[in-house]
C-alpha cells in the first residue's frame, strides 16, 4: 500500500496493523520505525510553491521559527526571477514605500503587511550581508555588483536553520486538502504531506522564466475569485502610422510625461522598432486597457507655447525644429515636425501666427497616440489582476475558503509601480505569512 498508492503516516499505520493481523508481522520491529522515519521525512510543516522572491523569502523566516520546510520550484534553477531583474541589477526595494503605489481593487489590503515589514527591514537584512548597493532616480535602490547578491542572500538565509529543503524541476500538479491540517502536494517528483501550504507561484508574466498560471487555477479550486489577469509593466505596440515613426526613432530616448485619465508618469520614454517602452511608458501600462488613447508630452515642465511665442520675438528667422533641438535629439524633433507641422517645416517662426504657435505647443504636449496593444507576457514584468484579496487575510495571507492555504507575492491582485516596489510586496507579504504558517 504505502509504495504504490498516495498515503499519509496514519494511512501507514493502519495498513501495517492490518499486516500486523493477518501475517502477524511485528509492527514494532525495525521495519515499522524505519518506514516511520521515512514518512516523517516526506511530511514537512510547511511546502512552498514557488522558489521565487517571496517563496524563498517566506522559507527563511518560517524555518527561524522552527518550521519544516519544503520549497518546490518546477524551473531547473530557484531564483530566475530575481537574476533577471532591474536589468541584472535587481531593483530589490525603494526608500518610499506607500500603498499609494500598489494596484489592486482593494487599495488597504497592503497596508498592514508593508508596514509590518517595511523597505527599512529588507535594507537592514542587504546592509548585514554586506551587499553594495545605489540609490537611482526616485528611491530606487539597486545592487552594484548583481542581482546574484540578492539571490544568494535569500538561499544563505535558508541554509541557516537546516529546516529547509529545496527542490528544482519539481513541479506542482495539484493540491489536495486530506483532513483537517494535513495536505497532499502532488509534483513531479511525487506526493509529500504537509499541514501548511503556500502559494508563491507568482503570476504569467515571463513564462520561460517561470511565470505560471497554477496559482490561479489552484486558488479557484479552492472557491476563491480571481479577476481577469493582464500583462503589466510592459512596452506598447503600435501599428497605424506611428508604428513608422517609432521604428525609424528606435533607440532614442526623451524625457517625457505620459499621462490618462487614471495616471501620469514623467519619466524616461524610449522608442522602439514595436512602440514605445522606457519607464514611463511601463509604469502607464500598469493604466491602460485595450483600444485606450493616451497622451504625451514630449516637453514636460515647459510651457513651450509661450516659449515659442518669446521665440517668435527673438529669433524671428529661425525654423521651429531648429528651436526645439535645444529641447531634444534632431531626429525626434524631425519626426514630430512630420506629425505636427508639416506644411511649416520650411517658414521661420516670426511668420507663424500666435495660435498656430499655440496649436503646435498643444500637439507637442497633449499628444495623443493609440496603441494596438502590448508586448504580452513575453516581456511584461508583472501580472495585474490575480487573486481577490478581499477573501485573504491580510494579516496572515491565510485563505478565508480553505484553513492552512496562503498565498503570497505577485499570485495575488497587488502591483507594484516600477521602482523595486514588487519586490518589496513579495517580501512583506511573505514575513506575514511567514508568522503564521
Ligand atoms: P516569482 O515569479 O518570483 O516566483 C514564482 C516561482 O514559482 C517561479 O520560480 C516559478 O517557476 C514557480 N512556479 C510557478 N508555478 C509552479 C508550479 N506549478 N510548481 C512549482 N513552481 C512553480 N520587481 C522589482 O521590484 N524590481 C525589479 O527590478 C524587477 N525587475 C523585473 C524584471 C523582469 C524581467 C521581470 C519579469 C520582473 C521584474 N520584477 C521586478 C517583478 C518581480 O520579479 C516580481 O514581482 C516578483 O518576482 C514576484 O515574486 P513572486 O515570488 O510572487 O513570484
């Protein structure tokens, strides 16, 4: 019975007393103790699904508390994630974190964690590691010498209690609840028992680094609502006649607020050969839906139509793109006198009347483009949507449908803006439950 059929410790308990009866085989003995161990060993307080940022995150603090952990990760290697981010660099948190910059539809729901494990703690813990770090534009803080650091910072953290096992190319299949505190975690390298089980698959984003729709799937079969998913943090594609402008402006870069009625973001923006990327183009996605407009600024922090009026005194002779170019690359300004002000590319600007002037400065400040989508998953580096955290605890990350599930990091319906504030999600979610599995 125990080798060819799931079982749990009193399953082999029964089936050894019944042996026990019929061929009067001495359940004392030996081979009882034995197999006893065995089971122990496949029965861990705690299995983790997902050896990502918070999965490992969540190992760590659990195992301090003397927890038995297993962390099962279906990719070869733990950690894709983290090696990928912030361009290498891992953008691993930001000097301010408020829940103003999560998505959800339930903006409190990251409160409590965030404050219970703040970006301070998760510096104080990179600061004991002696890992060098920067400041970058807006508090983000990035590694100097590679995200590795962080990653083997979190692997270091669980080596320490020797209460953690973990396991690559172990995929989860299912998850089964048996009795009151006890599941069973079926993956590709067998069934194993537990009385805590935590769901830090993350989301879609990416699939060969990992990303996965299992927790969605899992928490549903536990009765949980999960709302529609989207690629977030992601590049805009385009494909009317913008398409052409960013594909001959692809690798030029501007500063420049993009902005709908949701949002505004003033930061880099960066053509490419399918749209338009850069962080303020990813941070709008995080704001925008399909067949939306919105706008952009290509001059933000100027009033560039009183400016070109000042102009038109000044330098009255001088052609508008000669102007602008104190403002930005020649070939951008070129492209924009194609979109804008075609017919005048070739007149001064003394000849331009004061509200052609003005036309032109709401053009190049309210401008408006449609994209045709986004990149997808293939490149988004977040999920938006995910699992309603209406029906998670927020203290515990415990599922209010099924007692000793908990689910934490990206799986659920929090986003982070860009700027390490995922990351930072991922580890104050998994410290709460961390207390509590
Ligand atoms: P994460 O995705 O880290 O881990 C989930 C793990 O579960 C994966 O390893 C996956 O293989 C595994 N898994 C899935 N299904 C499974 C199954 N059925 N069985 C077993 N294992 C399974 N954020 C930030 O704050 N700063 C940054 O610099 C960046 N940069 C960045 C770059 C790129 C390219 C991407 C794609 C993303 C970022 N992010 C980021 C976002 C950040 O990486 C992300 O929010 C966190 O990794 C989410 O952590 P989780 O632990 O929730 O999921």
């Amino acid at each position: 019975i125990p080798v060819f059929s799931p079982f749990t410790v009193e399953d082999y308990k029964v089936s050894l007393y019944i042996l026990n009866l019929f061929l009067k085989i001495d359940y004392n003995a030996e081979l009882f103790y034995d197999w006893e161990l065995l089971m122990a060993a496949a029965y861990y307080d705690v299995i983790v699904i997902g050896a990502g940022a918070s999965g490992l995150m969540l190992a760590a603090l659990a195992a301090r508390r003397g927890r038995k952990v297993l962390v099962v990760e279906k990719a070869n290697k733990v950690g894709k994630k983290i090696l990928m981010s912030g361009g290498g660099k891992c953008n691993f948190t930001n000097l301010y974190v408020e829940p103003e910059h999560y998505i959800s539809h339930n903006p409190h729901f990251v409160i409590s964690a965030l404050s219970r494990y703040s970006n301070w703690d998760f510096i104080g813990l990179v600061c004991d590691y002696g890992i060098e770090y920067e400041e970058r534009k807006h508090g983000q803080l990035f590694t100097l010498n590679g995200a590795k650091d962080i990653l083997n910072m979190l692997l270091s953290e669980c080596k320490k209690t020797g209460n953690i096992e973990i396991r690559s190319s172990c995929e989860v299949k299912a998850v089964n609840p048996l009795c009151e505190n006890s599941f069973e975690v079926i993956t590709a390298q067998g069934q194993f028992n537990c009385e805590s089980v935590v769901v830090a698959s993350g989301g879609l984003s990416i699939p060969t680094l990992g990303g996965s729709g299992f927790g969605y799937e899992l928490a549903k079969q536990f009765g949980h609502y999960v709302y529609p998913t989207r690629a977030g943090l992601v590049p805009f594609t385009f494909s009317d006649q913008f398409k052409e402008v960013t594909t001959r402006l692809s690798g030029n870069a501007l500063e420049a607020t993009l902005s709908n009625s949701l949002n505004s973001f003033t930061e880099a923006l960066l053509f490419t050969h399918r749209g338009l990327s850069g962080p303020s183009a990813l941070q709008l996605s995080n704001y925008w839906c399909n067949g939306e407009s919105f706008q952009i600024n290509f001059l933000p922090g100027t009033d560039i139509a009183i400016w070109l009026k000042q102009k038109k005194q000044s330098q009255s002779k001088v052609l508008l793109r000669t102007l602008l170019n104190e403002y930005m690359a020649k070939s951008i300004v070129v492209e924009l006198q194609n979109l804008i002000w075609p017919e005048e590319s070739e007149i001064g600007i003394g000849n331009l009347s004061d509200q052609r002037l003005e036309e032109i400065g709401e053009n190049l400040q309210n401008f408006s483009v449609k994209p045709s989508g986004t990149e997808g998953y293939r490149t988004a580096e977040v999920t938006l949507g995910g699992i309603d955290t209406t029906e998670v605890s927020s203290k515990t990350m415990e599922s209010k449908k099924q007692k000793g599930i908990y689910f934490i990091g990206e799986v659920l319906d929090v986003t982070g803006h860009l700027g390490g504030y995922n990351f930072q999600w991922a580890w104050a979610s998994a410290h709460a439950a961390s207390q509590y599995v």
